[in-house]
C-alpha cells in the first residue's frame, strides 16, 4: 500500500506530494508493529482515562517523528539507503521493544495489578508510564522501517527540497496519527464495561505481542516472511 500511495505523488503538484505525505504516516501508525506495541504500551499502564492515553500517545508519536526524520533526512540528502546490516539491528530493536513490553505486561498481569484496577477510581491510579518513557519508546519505534519510508520518498519525488518538506510532513503526521490511535485504545480499556475485561485480555495481548516481537527479529534476518 506504501509504494502504490507514494507512486500517487509522480509528476505530481507540490500540494499533491505533501498529501501524499499525510496519507502516508496516517497508514504508518497501523502498521502491524506499530499495533502490537501501541496496545500493550497503553493497556500496561493503570491510567485508563483517554485523555492519559492521548498523552502517552503524543509522546510516543514525537519520539517516532524525531527518529524517523534524523534517519530519513541523511538518506535524502545523500541519496543512500542504510546499510542492510543497521537496518536490520534497528527493526531488532524494535523487536527487542515490542518483546520487552509483553513480557511487561504479562509480570503486571501475573502479579495482579489488573483486578486492583478494577477496586480503584481514577482518582487515586498512579501512572506507570511517563511521558519520557513514552518518548524513548518512541524514539526506538521510529528506527525500524526509516530506511523504507526514504525509499518511497526518493523514488516518488525528483525534488530534494520537496523530498524533505514531505519526509517533515510525514514525521507529523505519524505522530498525529499515533497519538489518535493510541487515545482509542485508551477510550476502549478505560470504558466503564471493559474495565474488569482487561484483565482477561491481558495475558493474550501479552503473549500475543511476545510472539509477534520475536517474530518480527526473525523476519528481520530473513528468517522468517514478513508479508505486511
């Protein structure tokens, strides 16, 4: 779906490519990878409020932006893609990122933090998840797939110079995206009916996004497939 949004931008007008830029980090965030860690970063937290959710959401997408503009910018520029073997430790990274918070969420969920929920207001839920913690998540997030977004927008836009304000305009519109995925998320776990249905759920998305994690480092190293 990526090449055929990128190719929309061929002898395109300026305004077109910068639209084409907003569909593609719109699209971004749903990407699979994005999924898995977006629902265990909010459900691992006791926060349920939407608006809590939005936050860690922003957060995250900002971090995602700024690495996906420091590694998109030199491919621009130099017109080179990374070397296959630093892409591939960054989508490890992810990986490892995706893994750690499963794992995270499974020990919360073991220990019981998720029926406690179901006993305390609002009011008294402590944060598990800062805003910095969100960032850096973030910022690991946003090195795997930055050589692929490069690709698109090279091969799509003759113009550096608009290449760039499109790599910009993609960064923000990821993290706007994000962050209204991440704030559904949020609206759906904090819902006064789903309250006690997340502690079921819990185990599953953990193991879930384990599985997927380990998954995603193998496909990574060729492996294993990746057809998304």
């Amino acid at each position: 779906m990526d090449e055929w949004i990128a190719g929309l931008s061929e002898g395109a007008s300026i305004g077109v490519v910068i639209l084409v830029a907003v569909l593609l980090g719109v699209r971004h965030a749903t990407d699979p990878d994005h999924i898995a860690a977006v629902s265990t970063l909010v459900a691992a937290g006791r926060e349920r409020a939407t608006g809590a959710a939005a936050r860690l959401g922003l957060w995250w997408g900002l971090g995602h932006a700024v690495t996906l503009v420091v590694f998109g910018i030199p491919i621009l520029v130099a017109e080179r893609y990374l070397p296959e073997n630093v892409q591939r430790g960054a989508e490890s990274a992810v990986a490892a990122l995706i893994v750690f918070l499963g794992v995270r969420l499974l020990v919360r969920w073991r220990h019981g933090a998720f029926e406690r929920l179901g006993a305390e207001s609002d009011d008294h839920a402590h944060p598990v998840r800062t805003s910095h913690g969100a960032f850096g998540i973030g910022l690991v997030h946003g090195m795997g797939g930055s050589a692929g977004v490069g690709v698109l927008l090279l091969a799509a836009i003759p113009s550096r110079d608009v290449a760039i304000a499109a790599l910009l305009v993609l960064a923000l519109f990821t993290a706007v995206s994000m962050t209204l995925v991440t704030t559904g998320f949020g609206a759906v776990l904090g819902a006064n009916g789903t309250r006690g249905a997340v502690a079921a759920v819990a185990p599953g998305l953990g193991v879930a996004s384990l599985a997927f994690g380990l998954w995603y480092a193998a496909a990574a190293w060729s492996l294993a497939p990746y057809p998304f």
